[in-house]
C-alpha cells in the first residue's frame, strides 16, 4: 500500500503523530505553497512569508530525514488551491489511503475530504497530538455545561498537566495571579528592556521575500521588519531569548501598552507555538523551571503558563466542539464594515493609529492591544464580526483559524452571546488612558463623550449601551451601567447620539 501524507503549513512539528502512520521508504509527503491560503483573506506580507519560509524550511529537513517529499513551490502557473494540488498527487501517485492531521480550520477539511471522496481514495484524518489537552477531553469537560468559562477549564488543565501542581493543589496557594497582572506603566515608560533577539535573513527566506514582492505586491504589510523564528531552532532560541531575559518582567505588565514599544515583554512566541515549530507543553515547562529556580516570579510565570495551557488550548476545544457555527454567529446583530483605516493606520486615534501602524509593520500586536484596542472599536461601531474576523486572520502572523475565530468572535465581538465571555467586553477611551500613554499623545480627551475633543472610544462606548440597553440591563456586570446612562440628562443623551453618528459619517469610509 502507498499513502499520500498531507503536510499543512501550520504542522510543522517533527513528532507528529502523522509519522508513525506513513514509511518513508515507499509513502509520500505532499506540501504545497498555494494561492487560496495566500489570498482567502487579503494576508499580511509577513503572514505569507513566514509560512512560505516555515514551510520550506521543513520540508528540506523532512528530506534530510529520508522522507520522499513532494514540495510544490508557489509561482503564477502553480495550484490555485490545496484541493487542486492533491488531485494532481492523487492522479500522480495512485496512492491506497490520503493520510492528514486534523486541520487547524474547517474550511480546509471539508475541502481535503471532498477530493479524497470525489477521486475515491481512503482517507485519515489523524488527530493532532500537538495539544496539552486532547479534543476528546476537552469535549468531556464541555458535555452539559451551560457555562464554558476558562477558569473552570484552566483548573482542569493545570491538573491534567501538572503544571504549577503541588499533589492537588496550586503552587502559591492560589489558582491565578491575574490581579497583579493588570498594572500599567509609569510615566517613565516600561521599566525593563525591550530589545528582542533577531533571526537573520537566510537564502531561503530572501527567495521568499521576493516571491511575496513579486506576486502579493498589493497586499498589507511591510518585510522590513520581519524578524520570526522559520525553524525549530530559531524557535527554541527564541523561547530561551524570551524565559533568560523577558519573562520575569511578564507578569505585572502584561496588559500595559507604550507608544513605539511594540514588544514590551511579550513571549513573541505565538507564531512559532502555531506553526507547531515550539509545543505548548516544553514552553511551559520552561517557565515552570524558572519559577522553581527563582528566575521569574510566580505572577509571572503564572500568568504566561495560563496564556498558553489555559487560554490557547480552551479556545481550541471550542473552535472544535462548536464547529463552523463560529463564523455563522452575530448576536449583536452587528453590520457596520470596518473602516478603511483598518488597512492603512491613517487615523487621528493615536491609540488605533499605534497599534493598527505596528500590526501594519510587523504582523504582531499583543493581546490587550488587540482585544483592548482594534477589537474594542470595532465590537463599539458595530462592526460585522466576520469581516473583523477575516481582518485578523489576514493581518496576524500567528493567526489560524482554530485559534483566532473565538478569539475575535467570541471574546472580543461577544457575536457568540456569551460562550467564552459572561458580557461584552466594552470599555470607554479611560481605560485606555489608563494601560497606556497613547493618550497623553491624542487630541482627543479619554474623558469627554460629547463635543469635538471627545474620544471616539468614549462616544461609542455610551452609545453601545445606548443601542443595547434591553440586553444589558439583564446582565448582572453590565446592568449599572445601563442605569448611569439612565441617569444622564436627556438633553446629555441626545449629545451622545448625535456625536455617535458624527464619528460613523467622519470615520466610516466605504472600502
């Protein structure tokens, strides 16, 4: 018998389990760089590159395994699709059984599954073993629930791994440092160093760079500045980079935010972790061994572990058990379009210009920039949570379906009604003031709802609970707020509306 083994971009770990389904003497390993994962979504420069590098990167060391590997190189004349491309290996081949790890989105299974059905041949799908937390245990923990909130999974996570464990119990005492996670700056900026190890530009990535300058010229983003791991011993070098020199400043400042800091103390290692060149579990490890030798802090260390086997392995459980209804989902019944200067950071927010210019730049933006900043404006104007979705998805390096569709979905565009958040996840342009020095900067005033120095961020937020007062005044973490807009003048309330639209006429250009 002969198998065709389907290599994603994102599957780019050696121990996959998809290779103890295949012999490398007589099987085959097929991998391709194609148009509709380039262009599906308008994709950041450095999203294509980054994969397109990744990808060939290891399949020369698939090769040197003595793997026979089919590698199909992206160029005006190639496939225009993975479907396509497996026809062609099917035809070419004549192979018994089509071998897969589960993809990483729906839209790509349903694809490999239509071609192995439509040429007749058996196919597998593997599950992936990537993960701290198997689909199957996940989907346990979920069965009846009516709540599917990420501390109760956290704590369940934590046991099943033993991580931060002392026999049954959480090390410090308690199950999360999330309250001394939340500081921002003072007004000298970030009190650390911020400078992050650099991967040079080998022959490899240059003949990928000018691929994407040749064949995605129109699309977003910038290769100026691109610095990612491609192999697995970049990514290690990162994670050591990120746990000897970064980690210990994590904790504390984790949700804080500074003009022209793009990093901060971030791990920078979600790219890697998704691409599946690092593993969630020796990531953790790690800084579970420099907490125990006293490198880092427990609030530290804590914190990050919680991002990685809590958050990361939580939302991919629900991608998985709730399926493609992710992207069916608009509880708010939101249909506003992004506004144009989501492509460009040509706006006068300093907040949006920042963060919208650095994704732009790098393909990267942290979590509390992209849930606090980008996500909170477009869940205020209303916007359609699928073309935010598709947003993301396009402008992140790390993004892949499983773990951005719930991300942006859910927890910031609450389009699930409340799955992975008890509310909206709403604030004004004070809270941003607050994590940040954006505003010191802006002309806009964090404080003000009304009249022309008001901020944006304060206008919509008044005039989201305006819009869904009936919805929120139910809701036990939102409902006094409902009641302090209630007590506004009516006269006040007017203001709101009436500046509410003005920010729509002003920055909701038409792509």
């Amino acid at each position: 018998m002969t198998k065709i083994a389907i290599v994603l971009g994102d599957q780019l770990n050696h121990d996959s389990t998809l290779y103890n389904q295949i012999d490398a003497a007589k099987d085959v390993v097929v991998m391709a760089e194609v148009l509709e994962e380039a262009n599906h979504v308008w994709s950041h420069k450095a999203r294509i590159a980054l994969f397109f590098s990744a990808m060939r990167h290891f399949a020369d060391e698939l090769a040197r395994r003595g793997f026979l590997v089919h590698y199909h190189r992206y160029s005006e004349h190639s496939f225009s699709s993975l479907a396509e491309c497996i026809d062609f290996e099917i035809t070419k081949v004549s192979p018994d059984e089509v071998v897969v790890v589960e993809p990483g989105e729906h839209r790509v299974a349903t694809s490999i599954q239509k071609v192995a059905r439509s040429a007749n041949v058996a196919l597998s799908i593997l599950e992936d073993n990537h993960f701290a937390i198997p689909q199957s245990t996940f989907n346990t923990w979920a069965k009846g629930r009516k709540l599917f909130r990420l501390e109760h999974f956290y704590r369940m996570a934590r046991r099943n791994t033993n991580l931060l464990m002392k026999e049954d119990q959480p090390v410090g005492g308690r199950w999360n440092f999330d309250s001394e996670n939340r500081s921002g700056f003072p007004r000298s900026g970030p009190p650390f160093g911020t400078v992050r190890k650099k991967f040079a530009i080998d022959d490899l990535t240059s003949e990928v760079f000018n691929l994407v300058e040749e064949h995605f010229s129109n699309h977003p983003g910038s290769l100026d500045n691109f610095s990612w791991p491609t192999t697995r011993k970049e990514a290690l070098e990162a994670l050591d980079d990120f746990v000897e020199n970064h980690l210990v400043h994590f904790g504390k400042y984790q949700d804080a935010m500074w003009g022209g800091e793009p990093f901060l103390s971030h791990s920078l290692l979600s790219a890697a972790l998704n691409l599946k060149l690092l593993s969630p579990l020796e990531i953790c490890y790690r800084a579970q061994e420099a907490y125990n030798q006293g490198v880092a802090p427990i609030e530290a260390v804590e914190g990050f572990i919680r991002q990685i086997i809590g958050w990361r392995e939580y939302v991919r459980g629900l991608y998985f058990y709730f399926g493609e209804n992710w992207t069916n989902w608009n509880h708010l019944n939101a249909n506003e379009r992004l506004p144009q200067w989501y492509w460009s950071g040509e706006v006068d927010m300093v907040c949006l210009s920042e963060t919208i210019g650095q994704s732009l730049e790098y393909g990267y933006a942290h979590h509390i920039q992209r849930l606090m900043v980008t996500g909170l404006f477009a869940l205020l104007w209303g916007a359609d949570p699928i073309e935010v979705h598709q947003w993301y998805l396009a402008i992140y390096v790390d993004a892949v379906e499983w773990v951005e569709a719930p991300n942006v979905i859910g927890m910031s565009q609450y389009a699930d009604g409340g799955i992975m958040a008890s509310k909206p996840y709403i604030a004004s342009g004070a809270y941003i003031s607050k994590m940040s020095n954006y505003c010191t900067k802006c002309r806009f005033s964090p404080t003000k709802a009304t009249g022309e120095d008001s901020c944006p961020f304060t206008t919509l937020y008044w005039s989201f609970i305006d819009r869904h007062r009936d919805m929120l005044r139910t809701n036990p973490r939102l409902a006094l707020q409902v009641k302090n807009l209630e007590k506004k003048p009516t006269q006040e309330i007017v203001e709101i509306r009436k500046r509410g639209a003005e920010v729509h006429d002003r920055w909701g250009q038409r792509r």
